[in-house]
C-alpha cells in the first residue's frame, strides 16, 4: 500500500516561505511527478514527505496513518538521490544490502533478496565493484536497487536521472517506467525536464513557487491548462503567447497557441513572418520566426517543410485548438 | 539534515569544544587584565593594591618597548616577505617538469618539520658561527673575515632562521594552487599572445591571490609570536636589538618576575594581535567563501 | 598538455630545482654529517665526509639521556592530538552536517583564539600551573597543547567532513540507520583518512611546539623541544654532540612528515587550497 496525503503541509525557512501550503491526495500505485522551474520547492516537499525536513505546518498521511512526525526509516519509503548518495567503501552488493541489513534481516535473506534486485537491474556481474568503478547508469541502478530490496511502500525520486547524457536518461527512463509497471508501487518523481515528466507520470503537479498551479494526467495539462503558467511550462516547444489586437478579437487579455497547432504555408495565411533560425530535426522542423505585428513565434512544421533564414512564410492558427486567458491569467472556458 | 533532533543533537556535540575554548580564552585573559592592574612582583610580597595605570605606564615606557614592537613588525614583516616572494619563484620553478619531482619537494618541505629550537641551534652553531659555521669557512676560503651573524646583525639573523623554517610552507601550498591552474587556460594565454610575464601577472598571480591570503594568515598566526628562535640564540640581545614583544614579556614576567608589568605587556600584545587579527580574518573570511 | 618540452628544458629546470633544494636542505644535511663526525673533526672546517662515528649519539644518550625527554615528546604530541580529537570529532561533525547561520562565525572565532598572543597568557598560566601543581607535568603539557592545538583540528576535520555529501547521510537515514548505525557503517569509513591526516599533523605541530614546552617544563616532563634549547649555551667542543642530539630530536618527526606532505596542505589551509 502507499497512498499519501498532504494536508495543508508548509515549510518556513528561516524568513523564506517556501510552500506556503499544500493540500496533496497521491494514490496507492500512481505515478506522480512534481515539475516546475528550478527553486519552486520540488526537493523541499519531496524532502518533507521522505521526512528529512520537518514540516513547519500541517499534517502527512501515509496509508491513512498520521506520520508528521515520524522518522524518515520509520515511514516505509524510500528515496533514489540525483548524486545516488552511494556509499563509496561498500561494494554494490554491500550498498544494496545496507537497508536490510539495518532492519536486521538474516543473511541468508539479504543474500536472495540482493541477488534478485540484481538481477532485475542487470548488475549480476558488477555486484563486488565499488561505486567508484561504475558508470552513472550503473551507479544509477545500485541506488534504485537499494530502494527496491526495502520493499517501500513508496519511492521517492529527486531527478535521478539529471547526472547522465541524453542517450542514457532515454534507456534509464524507460526502465523506470517499466519497474513501476513490474512493481505496481507508488512514485514520487521530481524533475524539470519535460520529457520525463509527460512519457513517465500518471499525474503530473505543476508547482511554482511553493503553490500547486494545477494536478492532473499529461494529456489533460496539455489540452487544458488552467493557467498562464501552466500553459507556457508544460509542452515543448513551449507555447506561443500573443497579446493586444489579435486577443481582443478572441475576447481575451491574451491568446495562446502551441507549435503544433499553427498552420504552414508558402503561399497564403493569416500572419506573414520571416524566418529567423530553421531546426531540421529530420521528422520536425521548428521554425523560430518574426511574425509581423505580434514579434517572436515558434511552429513546428513537418520534416518536408523546407525553410531557410530570412524566407517569408504564412502562418494560420488551429482556432479550434486555442488558449484564451483573461486579466488573471486563468484559462477562459468557451 | 535539518530536523529538530538533529539541530539539538548539533549543539550538544559542538559544546564541549566551544566551552573548552571559551574558558581558555576567558579565564586567563581576565586573570592578565586584573594582574595588569594590580602591583604584583613574585620576589616582593609586600607589594601588593591597586596600581591604576602605572604597569602600563611602565611598560610604555619602558625604552625597550617600541623598539620590541618595532621588532616584531620587522620579523613578521620580513619573513612573509622573503617567504611570500621565495615561495613563488621555487614553486614555479618546481612546477616545470623535472627529473626527481618527488624527492626535491621532499628535500624543501624538511626545514617545516623542524623543531624551532633546533633550526635555532642549527644556524647558529654550524652555519653562522663566525668559528665554526660553514659560512665563515666559506669567507675564510675567499681570504675575508668571517662575519658574526648574532652580534652585527641579530635581527636580520633570527629573520632569516625563521624564513627558512616557513619558506617551505608557503612554497608547498603556492605549488599546489600553481598546479590547480587550468593547463588549457594558460594554453589559451598563450595562443593570445602572452609572454611569460604577461601570463605570470594577468593569470598566474590573480590565481594565487587566494593562496597567498593563506600563507599570510597562518604564518602571521605564528610569527607574532616567534619566541624560542630567539632564546636559543641571541637571547633577546645585544641590548634589545632583537627582542620582540613576546620575548620582552617572556624577559619581563619570569625574569623579572614583574606579574604586572608582564600582564600590561599581554594585554597590549594582545590588542596588537586584534588589530592584525582584525584585517586578516576579513581577508581571509572573504577568500574562503565559497 | 599538448605543449612539447624540450629535454633542454627539462635539464636546466632540473639543474636550478636540484640546486635550490640542496641549499634549502643543506643546514639539515650538514647536521646530519656532522652528528657523524669526532669532535675535533666537527670544528676541524667545512668537510662533508665524516668519519661515520656514532660516539656522539652515544654520549647524549649516556650524559644527558636523551630517552626520557623522547617518550615525554611522545606522549605529549601524541596525547594531546587525541584529546583533541575526541572533543573536536563531534564538533566538527556537527558544523559540517547541520551547518547553522553561525557555524561559520564559530569556526573564525575559534581560529581567532590561535591569535591570542601565548605570552599574553603567560603569566596567569603559569601561576594557575604552579597553584595546581601542573607546572612540568605530562598532563598540564598535554591539556595545555590540546587547547592550542583544538582549534586548527576542529577546522580541518570540518573541512574534510564537509566533503562528504550530506545526502549519503540522510540516505543513511532513510535506509533506517540510526545515529549510532550512521556513525559506525557510513560517516567512520569515510571520515577516516581525514581524520588520519589530521592526527598526523596535529603529532607534527605538537611535537614542535616550543613556547608553552619550553617554558611549563624543567625536568621530569621536558620534551624535545626543552632539551635542546637547553644546549643553547654552548660548552666548550661541543659541535658533533649537539649535531647528534639535534638530528634525534627532529628525526621521528621528520619522517612522518615526509609521508604527510601530501595532507599537509590541504590540512593546514583548512581547505582552502586545494
Ligand atoms: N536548507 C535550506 N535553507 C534555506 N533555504 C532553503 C533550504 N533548502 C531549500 N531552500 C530554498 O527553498 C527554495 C526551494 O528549494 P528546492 O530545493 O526545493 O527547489 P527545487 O524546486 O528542488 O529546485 P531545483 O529544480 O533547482 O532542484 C529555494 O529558494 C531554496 O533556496
Ligand atoms: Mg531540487
């Protein structure tokens, strides 16, 4: 089991409010990842939930259980560090036995239950190598495996994978996700990245500056955002905001539209731009252009669509797939 | 880290060496500033009261006194100057590729570990004895007079004993920073154009700014208070020519077994000590940073 | 470094290093030789090969026993140092892993405390030793180094502490290890070295201290340090044995420093030269 719940959970430090007050409900087996902009308080909640700061205010539940105050071991989670706080003179088999070894379970059990989280994550062959002789992937893996072998009934994740290249946060991504399949236990994944945060979560909080913009699944982010900033941090490239007379004809403070949803042409449209930068990226073309009377837009265009510095093209946007936001900021409802 | 156990838990663990230094810095400070006050000589037990300002004046007084800070200045100020400049130059020199790297730093660093007294001893007795020093032979081999160091020049005598004993320090930790220097930067450098005495005042030196603020400090740490270089050899003379404040008060308290006088001593070197302490440790706050 | 050194280079910079650590080394060398030399031949002028003799260690040892004030030296060094140490471990631990607003203002007070003049403190210290009959005993020297010396361990166990991450620590924590599990299992394997080198410089600096030795010490508890500055008055042909007792008195230590050099740095800079 391993629902959590937050219940108007803040933490001061010092004179910084850092999460003014949160109310959180996670279900038992979800996949939840915490984005928002570096030094919104990602770390920081995660860190109140693992229960290694504690809470200024309010109360957390784990499975319905009162555990505010309790200590971080005595909460039945486990966390994977973005360092993989790995400890240098143990070997990987050591490292992986440590919890259990802590919780004072008898050898002969440690030795299958660390055999048998190796091999789940392909470190058979590594396990009397020290943490110094293994790739980051690898190093990776060790710190994942001493958090499955503790049987949590969650794990908590602080951008685990930032520390490795692209290639490999591709692999390691989809094997997180794949173990989350397997063990069907709850997550808790913090990230910036984008990517990570809509292929892996079932639920996504979007958070800035210690408040909680909007809860909900990848898609329904994407298609409904509740808010400015919601609308501008999830979606890749990010979503093109215009302002003055083009809103006022749509009846809002300020339009937006995504890449995606913009129209191409060489002939004809409602917008006229000029091409400042082309990205070919074999199946998308991102096109970085200066539209006439609105200034800088982005638009995705297919791989085919060729386009070169300083040509003229014509843009029409998707009405159907348009975000209209008022004074406030907040998403107008049709 | 930073639950409230943990916070209470900190504190008692730092408290045994906060409260350690707290009293060895309090008590015998106090006990300084009241004997100070007070007439109070070990020999003369009817000499006793309140003595206002007069161990002060006394000691302020006292011919001995500018000359024994005066003194002081020349020694720290000497010895980071030779060690600072020398330092610099055989750690550059060291940071070339050579043959034997490992024993010639053994070499250099070997006058650190050695007890003052005995580098005392040691340029006194075999090198700078006008009889039997070395470097009397050496001027008897060229038909000169053999010089006595400890009566022409005292200071300038125990200046460089200690020098000799810190040149290291300062050499081994300017090396280390040399050798922190990014290679590609000082290839970038070079590509630009720089000579070699570009590159040395526009990256080397900005580069160990940090290293030198350090060698500074700790030396002057132990500078103020060379004392046992001076005891073994000069004893503080001729005259006063090489008494520095710390032996001028060594001379006053256990030789002339003036408790009052000695205090107002220690309590002047003690200021002293905080207006040098007061800029180092700005310096040195500020480079250690991070 | 792609740069392509010329052997020429390499030669001539050789040559000056070579010649700038002999110069630098030579006042020890040439006490080392002349320990081995006769007293006649020790004032007999400027000659590097002695005749190997080992009379002079010998007679310090008979006529002024050198042993007695060696194990003072010992268990003064060694005993503050470890004093130090367990007093200073669990501060330094402390400032590292819950570092505070004023943990940076303790640890510049605490090198403060190296600035007090000792002088200044000399005579209060001196009468607080004779009042509690400490003066020339092992354990008023051993307290009083400790003191001297508690503030510069403290430093270099924070800045080798603050070099393990705290996230090792508190995964530790979440792996279930208590305060005790964590001290044993993770924070002593790691700190270990750390604590090493500053063991080994802390025996370094104590061995040579030569203020508060010299002047709480007559006799029974006289290090090194005494003994020799009481050669300082030289007493007729005399050159071979204080050479002898000279190079006894720095060569345990001199060693041992050889193999810290490396720490020595990083220890006496607080870290701050790397
Ligand atoms: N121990 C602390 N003391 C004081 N302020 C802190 C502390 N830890 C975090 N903060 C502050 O709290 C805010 C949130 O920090 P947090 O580490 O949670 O951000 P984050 O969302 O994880 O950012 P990132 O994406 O860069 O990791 C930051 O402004 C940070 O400066
Ligand atoms: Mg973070």
């Amino acid at each position: 089991m391993g629902s959590i719940t937050l219940n108007k959970v803040s933490k001061v430090f010092g004179e910084a409010n850092v999460i003014p007050s949160i109310d959180l409900e996670i279900n038992n087996g979800e996949f939840v990842v915490f984005v928002g902009p570096s030094g919104c308080g990602k770390s920081t909640l995660l860190r109140l939930i693992a229960g290694l700061e504690d809470v200024s205010g309010g109360q957390i539940m784990i499975d319905g259980k009162d555990v505010t105050q309790a200590a971080p071991a005595a909460r039945g989670l486990a966390m994977v560090f973005q360092s993989y706080a790995l400890y240098p003179h143990m070997s990987v088999r050591k490292n992986i036995a440590f919890p259990l070894k802590m919780a004072k379970m008898d050898q002969s059990a440690i030795d299958k239950k660390v055999e048998a989280a190796a091999k789940v994550l392909n470190l058979t062959d590594y396990l009397e190598r020290k943490p110094s002789q293994l790739s980051g992937g690898q190093r990776q893996r060790v710190a994942i495996g001493r958090a499955i072998v503790r049987e949590p009934s969650a794990f908590l994740f602080d951008e685990p994978l930032s520390n490795l290249d692209a290639a490999l946060r591709g692999t390691m991504r989809l094997e997180i996700s794949d173990l989350h399949n397997q063990l069907k236990t709850t997550m808790i994944y913090v990230t910036h990245d984008q990517v990570e945060a809509m292929t892996m979560a079932d639920k996504i909080v979007v958070l800035n500056r210690g408040n909680i913009e909007q809860v909900g699944s990848p898609l329904d982010l994407y298609k409904n955002p509740r808010n400015l900033f919601v609308a501008g941090f999830i979606g890749s490239p990010h979503m093109n905001f215009v302002d003055g007379a083009y809103a006022q004809s749509k009846n809002a403070k300020m339009a937006g539209i995504r890449p995606e949803h913009l129209g191409l042409s060489k002939d004809s449209g409602l917008w006229t731009g000029t091409v400042k930068v082309a990205e070919h990226l074999g199946a998308d073309t991102f096109l970085h252009l200066d539209v006439d009377g609105i200034g800088p837009v982005t638009a995705r265009a297919g791989g085919e669509f060729g386009a070169h510095h300083g040509d003229r093209v014509y843009l029409t946007p998707d009405e159907s797939k348009l975000h209209r936001f008022d004074d406030k900021g907040l998403t107008i409802r049709a | 880290m930073a639950t409230q156990n943990t916070k209470t838990l900190a504190r008692a663990m730092m408290a045994p060496s906060v409260l350690l230094l707290l009293v060895w810095m309090i008590v015998p400070l106090a006990m300084t500033l009241w004997f100070s006050f007070q007439n109070y000589n070990l020999l003369d037990p009817t000499q006793t009261g309140f003595a206002g300002l007069f161990n002060y004046e006394f000691f302020y007084t006292d011919p001995a006194f500018f000359q024994s800070i005066w003194n002081t200045l020349v020694i720290v100020g000497g010895v980071l100057l030779i060690t600072v400049v020398g330092g610099i130059a055989i750690a550059l020199l060291l940071d070339q590729p050579i043959f034997g790297q490992g024993i010639v730093r053994i070499l250099i660093i070997s006058p650190f570990f050695v007890m003052p007294p005995v580098a005392a001893l040691i340029w006194k007795n075999m090198i700078m004895h006008p009889g039997y020093g070395v470097l009397g032979d050496i001027n008897r081999f060229f038909g000169f007079e053999p010089v006595d160091w400890f009566a022409r020049y005292p200071l300038f005598s125990i200046v460089v004993i200690v020098a000799w004993q810190w040149l290291p320090f300062a050499t081994l930790i300017l090396l280390t920073a040399l050798q922190s220097l990014d290679g590609e930067q000082k290839e970038a450098a070079e590509m630009d154009g720089a000579n070699f005495l570009n590159r040395f005042i526009y990256l080397v030196l900005p580069h160990l700014a940090r290293a030198i603020t350090v060698v500074i400090l700790i030396q002057t740490i132990f500078l103020l208070g060379v004392y046992a270089e001076i005891l073994v050899t000069t004893n503080g003379g001729p005259g006063y020519a090489s008494t520095n404040l710390a032996f001028l008060i060594y001379r006053t308290a256990l030789l002339g077994y003036d408790v009052g006088g000695a205090s107002a001593g220690g309590i002047i070197a003690v200021v002293l000590a905080n207006i040098v302490a007061f800029f180092l440790m700005r310096a040195v706050g500020k480079n250690l940073d991070r | 470094m792609a740069r392509s050194v010329t052997t020429k280079h390499k030669v001539i910079a050789t040559i000056a290093a070579w010649v700038v650590a002999l110069i630098i080394f030579f006042p020890i060398l040439y006490t080392i030789i002349t320990s081995l030399k006769t007293e006649p031949e020790a004032i007999a002028g400027f000659n590097l090969i002695p005749s190997f003799t080992l009379e002079s260690y010998i007679t310090v040892q008979t006529q002024r026993d050198y042993f007695t004030p060696f194990m003072n030296s010992v268990i003064i060094s060694v005993g503050s140092t470890i004093l130090a140490l367990i007093v200073a471990i669990p501060a330094a631990w402390a400032m590292a892993f819950s570092p505070t607003k004023r943990t940076k203002g303790i640890l510049m007070w605490m090198l403060s405390t190296k600035m007090m003049p000792a002088v200044a403190v000399l005579v209060p210290i001196y009468l607080l030793f004779r009042d509690f009959g400490l003066l020339d005993s092992r354990i008023g020297l051993t307290v009083m180094l400790m003191l001297i010396n508690l503030p510069i361990v403290v430093w270099m166990l924070y800045t080798y502490f603050r070099e393990i991450p705290g996230e090792i620590l508190e995964a530790a924590r979440m792996d279930g290890a208590g305060l005790w599990q964590e001290i044993v299992h993770v924070l002593t394997p790691m700190a270990v070295p750390g604590i090493a080198s500053t063991l080994l410089l802390n025996i370094i600096l104590a061995w040579n201290e030569s203020f508060w030795t010299i002047r709480l010490s007559t006799t029974n508890a006289a290090p090194l340090t005494a003994f020799i500055a009481s050669f300082s008055s030289p007493q007729g042909l005399f050159w071979a044995k204080l050479s002898a007792a000279s190079t006894m008195a720095i060569a345990p230590i001199l060693i041992l420093g050889w193999f810290s050099q490396k720490q020595l740095v990083r220890g006496l800079t607080f870290g701050a030269v790397k």
